[in-house]
C-alpha cells in the first residue's frame, strides 16, 4: 500500500508567487505516495481562481498586507492578521497537514507560524534575490528554505538552504514544434518579428505607456505585437489599437497560453519579478526588463541585474521606459547576433527540475 501525506501549500497574491505553488503541488502528486494537497490563499487574490482551475481544493483566509502608502486599512491589518491566525490554527488541526510548504504572499505567515508552532515540519520557497521580511521572520522556525539563487546564506542560516531554482510552469519548457500553432492562436504572420510584452499577472502601467508611446513605431518596422496589458488597461489598449486600425497586434487582459506566447516571440519585454526572469532563462527568449520600482527593497532591480551581470539580458529603469523603449527594442529584435549571444548566457542560468527537486525536499521533512 502507498504511503498518504497531507500537504498544505499556503501563499499567492500574485501569478509569482501562484503558479511556483501550483508547479510544487502537481510535482508531489507525481510521486509515488497518496498525496493530499490544500492551498491556502487570501480571500480576493488570483489564487482563488487559478487553484481550483489547476484542480486543487484553496481555502481563503481574510488577510491583507500593510500598505507603502499611508491608509486606514492598514489600521486593519492587526486585526486581519489575528483572525487569519485564528482561521489557520482551524484548518491545521482539521487537515493535519505532515509538511506546510509556503510559497509567499500574505497568506504564507500565519499558516507557516501556525504550523510550526505545532512542531510541524515547514519549508519556505524564496523566490527573489532579495528575501521579502516575511520570509525572513518565518525562516528561523522553517526546517528547509528553497532559493533560486547562490549567496542567499548573507540571509538564511546556510545549512537549511537548498538552491533549488524557482518552480516555472511545465508547459512552457518544451516550445519545440510549437510556433506554428502559436502564430495561429495569436492571429500572426510567419517571416515577421514578434514582441511579446507582459508586466505580470497584474498589468504593469509604466510599460503600458512605453508600449503606447512606440506602437506606431513597432508597425511601422514590421515588428509584431503579443501585448499583456493586465485587466485594467486591457479596453484602453484595445481602443488604441482597434482606431489605428493595426494588424498583427493582439491585446490580452491576461495570457493563458505563455508557452504559445513565449514560442512565438523573438523578444520579450517583462517586469523583471522572480518568476518572469526564472521563466525567460528557462525559454531562453531574449529580454529587456523594466523592474517595478514598487515593490518591497526594490527586489526586481536585484532580480534583473543577477542577469546584466551575466550578460544574459538588457535592463533599462522604469523612469525611463517610455522615452527609450522602441530604440532598445528595434535595436535588440532586428540584431541576430545579439539575441544569440543573450540567449546563451540566459542557457546557463536555467533550472529546469526547480518543483521536483522542492516536492522531494518537502516530502524528506516527513
């Protein structure tokens, strides 16, 4: 009889920190044990949506993070924080989880703090250069820390780290005979260059703008456009592009099909979160990233410069993007040699096996 584990895996937020999770969780259900899997997300956040359409039970606590700006709601963050403690403490002691594997986000603290306040084994996936203050704190009771990167023991005690490389989505690691399809799916030309531009799960409107900005530019070069501009500037976008009357420039609030969108492209233009970059080294696609420049110790800026220093892609600040996008890019997508010399180095810092490896450092807890 096959050995039966119960496995909690607790965060989200963000497609950064959803899709890794989802990665880990089917990597577990291909071992050879009964594996039953709970998610525990926050109540509003795309994990809500993307765990049950990937097949997997999420439970949603009512928790939210303290604001950069200043607010009220975060006056309701000590509250949220003490009723979510609450909730996680329940679903432990209904579940009885034998690992708790948290992927960060908001709702990662409590139930990871929880578990391991029952002397529960606990593992934490660090996904950036740069480690967020959450995972810090939980990392003192966490038994194994996963990271994407060397070094990471400047903040980790280094004999519970393990460099594993960030879990990416297993249908984009083989594009192999895909292009024709993809060209297909997105309604574009063979023989044409294409640039896909994303700024993540969320839109990202710095390089909404820039993208705007040169749109007549790229037509005008026979560049064509995959264009990611999130839900809230997807009508804007498709209203610029519907009046100029453009061909060969497809506008999505959001992209299911990332391994159609990365086999078409010739270039890629992305916010330079974890994941994107652990993606792009693992399609080798060359890049131009424009890090966030809102976000926790501007970790993007240090995720985007792991790869500058490599040679494996070009970075240009967010102030910047609009005024120099359409150079940069016309002077990337048109410059063969360029691109294969990015392309090589971004080979290098590739993992592929990042959700096995992390599924069998978890189940090792039990």
């Amino acid at each position: 009889m096959r050995k039966s584990y119960n496995i909690i895996l607790a965060g989200g937020g963000t497609g950064g920190h959803v899709f890794p999770a989802i990665a880990i969780a089917r990597a577990l259900k291909s071992k050879p044990y009964n594996v039953n899997i709970l998610f525990v997300g926050a109540r509003g956040k795309l994990e809500m949506t993307k765990v049950p359409q990937a097949g997997f039970d999420i439970v949603g606590l009512n928790i939210a993070g303290i604001q950069r700006r200043l607010t009220w709601r975060n006056l309701l963050v000590p509250f949220l924080l003490a009723g979510s403690l609450l909730k996680a403490r329940k679903i432990i002691r209904r579940f009885r989880p034998d690992v708790v594997i948290g992927v960060g986000g908001y709702a990662s603290a409590p139930v990871v703090r929880e578990a391991a306040r029952q002397g529960i084994p606990t593992l934490i996936q660090e996904q950036n250069s740069y480690p967020g203050v959450t995972n810090r704190i939980l990392a003192r009771k966490a038994r194994k820390i996963c990271v994407a990167y060397e070094g990471m023991e400047r903040y980790f005690d280094k004999s519970k780290l393990y460099v594993t490389g960030n879990p990416v989505r297993q249908d984009i690691l083989n594009l192999t005979g895909k292009y024709d399809d993809a060209l297909s799916f997105f309604g574009l030309k063979a023989g044409k260059p294409v640039l896909l531009v994303t700024g993540g799960s969320l839109g990202a409107a710095t390089i909404n703008a820039a993208v705007a900005a040169h749109l007549t530019a790229f037509a005008g070069s026979g560049i064509q456009l995959i264009w990611q501009t999130g839900r809230n500037y997807y009508r804007q976008a498709q209203a610029l592009v519907d009046t100029a009357d453009m061909e060969g420039v497809t506008v999505n609030a959001f992209i299911d099909r990332m391994d159609y969108a990365y086999a078409a492209a010739d270039v890629v233009v992305s916010r330079a979160g974890a994941i994107a970059v652990s993606e792009l080294c693992a399609v080798q696609k060359p890049a131009i990233l424009i890090p966030s420049p809102n976000v926790a110790e501007d970790h993007q800026t240090k995720n985007a410069m792991t790869l500058v220093h490599s040679n494996a892609a070009i970075m240009i600040s967010d102030s910047e993007a609009v005024d120099r996008l359409g150079d940069m890019v016309t002077g990337l997508i048109f410059d063969t040699d360029k691109k294969h010399k990015l392309t090589e180095k971004m080979a290098g810092l590739a993992y592929h096996n990042a959700a096995d490896v992390i599924a069998e450092a978890a189940i090792g807890l039990i």
